[in-house]
C-alpha cells in the first residue's frame, strides 16, 4: 500500500497553511506597528508649539489642525490661534 501521494499532498497542504498563518501573522504585527507610529506624536516643546500666531500662520489654517484643539503631529492641546514649526497650509 503506497499512498506516498497522499502524505506529499497532506504535508503541502500543512506547509501552506502554515504559511498563510505566518503571512497573516506578519500582516497584523505590521498594522499593529504602523498604528503605533501613526500615534506617535511629539512634543509642544520639540515642534516650538506657541499659543499665539506666528503673522498670519495660525493651527486653523494647517492642514495638521484637528478642531476643536488638536493636531495629527503635535501633543496636547493645540489652540487655534496657534503655531509651530510643522505649520503647513491648508491649499
Ligand atoms: S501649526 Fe503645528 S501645532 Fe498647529 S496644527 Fe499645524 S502642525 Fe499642528
């Protein structure tokens, strides 16, 4: 009785999967990292936050303002007449 075959079969079947499992693994680990990253904000003090305007560069008019008092790149609350030096305008 040879069912050779059937072991190659059962054991390329076993190998696949336990591939997808490990690329699907993988997968997850970076999305996990990447959300991390994309959390990681820096400080008031690193990006020269102000409170104030800097002329006419104010948080409400950047593209990285997040109303009411955020922003994606700065930590803390960010007021909307306020600067840094990550300031980028909204087009
Ligand atoms: S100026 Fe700086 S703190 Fe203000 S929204 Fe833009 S990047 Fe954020």
């Amino acid at each position: 009785m040879n069912n050779g075959g059937n072991d190659c079969q059962r054991i390329s079947r076993r190998v696949a999967l336990t591939g997808t499992a490990l690329a699907l693994g993988a997968a997850a680990i970076g999305t996990a990292v990447s959300q991390a990253a994309a959390q990681q904000k820096i400080s008031q003090t690193d990006a020269t936050y102000q409170a104030m305007p800097k002329g006419d560069r104010r948080c409400d008019r950047c593209i990285n303002f997040q109303p009411p008092n955020a922003c994606k790149f700065v930590q803390g609350d960010i007021s909307p007449s306020g600067w840094c030096q990550l300031f980028s305008p909204k087009t």
